[in-house]
C-alpha cells in the first residue's frame, strides 16, 4: 500500500470515485443516498483524496465557514483500508492546508462512533450529543492548528 494524499477537482473521474466511496461508506449504510442539488452544492468546497494507485482508498472535505471557520466533512475510508492510518493522514493533511489557507478553526459534526478517532487526533467535543443522517452526532473543534 502506497497512500498518496492530494487535493482533487470537483469534477471528472477522481471526484467520481469520491462520491463512489462516500455512498458506499457513508450512505448506503443507513438507507440514504445524495441528491444532485446536495452535490452541487460541494463546488466551492474543497475536496481531498487519499489514492493507493488507481484505487480510492478515502476521501475529506472541508468547507469554508468563514475567515476563520472551516468545516470537515464527509470523512469516509473504504473498509479494507480503515486502522491502516488513511484517516488520519487525511485529517493531518486538511489540517495543513486549513492552518496554510488562514484558517485558524476547524469544526466537524462527529458520528458518536468516530468520536474517539477524532478526540486521538486533539479534537475536542463542543456542546450536546444531536442527531443528524439518523445517527448521533457530536460537534468537535480543534483551534490550534
Ligand atoms: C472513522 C474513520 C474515518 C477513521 O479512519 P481510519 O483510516 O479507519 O483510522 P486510522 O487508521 O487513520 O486511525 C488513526 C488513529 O485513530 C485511532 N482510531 C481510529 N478509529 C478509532 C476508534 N473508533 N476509537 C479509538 N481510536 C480510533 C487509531 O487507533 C489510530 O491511532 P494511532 O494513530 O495511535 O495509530 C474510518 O474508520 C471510517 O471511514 N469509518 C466509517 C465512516 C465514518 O464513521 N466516518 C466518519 C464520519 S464523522
């Protein structure tokens, strides 16, 4: 396995293959799917991929929230990948490029069950436990990046 992580555009075969992977890890699991206008709406997002070869081994976005603010979201590594450490050189390398573009905050909504992968990684929970996609969810912060 050899990981290479790089920032990829919002259209074409790459980005494809991240809606592949984000449907088959984050949706179809819990009876959902993305709607065209949800996808459209990704444009102005920005969109990481974690590549072995050809084969999309994980994906992250961060959205800008505003000066300071910037979302992570939509963090998802296909199965025969996950514990080998893709996730987090996911994180890791959104966080450079967060910390390199300005932005001194970033802020997630966490799956309860990916808490204790964040909080390893120095993200901090942020209010109550709430519901979002039908699962419980945490709001995670980390400001020093
Ligand atoms: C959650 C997810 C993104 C983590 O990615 P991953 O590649 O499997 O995790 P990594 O192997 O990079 O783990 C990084 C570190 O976090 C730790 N970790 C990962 N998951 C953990 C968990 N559930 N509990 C505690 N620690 C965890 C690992 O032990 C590792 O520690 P180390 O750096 O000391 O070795 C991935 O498993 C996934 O896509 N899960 C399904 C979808 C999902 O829940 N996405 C997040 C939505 S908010």
């Amino acid at each position: 396995m050899n990981i290479v992580i790089k920032q990829i555009a919002f259209d074409g075969a790459e980005h494809k293959k991240e809606i592949e992977l984000r449907y088959k890890v984050l949706r179809r699991p819990i009876g959902l799917n993305y709607t065209q206008e949800q996808l459209d709406a990704e444009k102005d997002e920005f969109h990481f991929a974690a590549f072995d070869g050809e084969k999309l081994a994980g994906c992250l976005l961060m959205k800008a929230i505003d000066k300071d603010e910037i979302k992570m979201r939509q963090v998802a590594v296909d199965e025969t990948y996950q514990g080998k450490g893709v996730g987090k050189a996911l994180v890791l390398y959104s966080e450079k490029f967060a910390a390199e573009n300005g932005f001194s905050v970033i802020t997630l909504h966490a799956r309860k069950t990916a808490v204790p992968f964040y909080a390893h990684l120095g993200y901090e929970i942020v209010g109550e436990e709430f519901i979002e996609v039908s699962l419980p969810h945490f709001k995670m912060k980390k400001d020093k990046l």
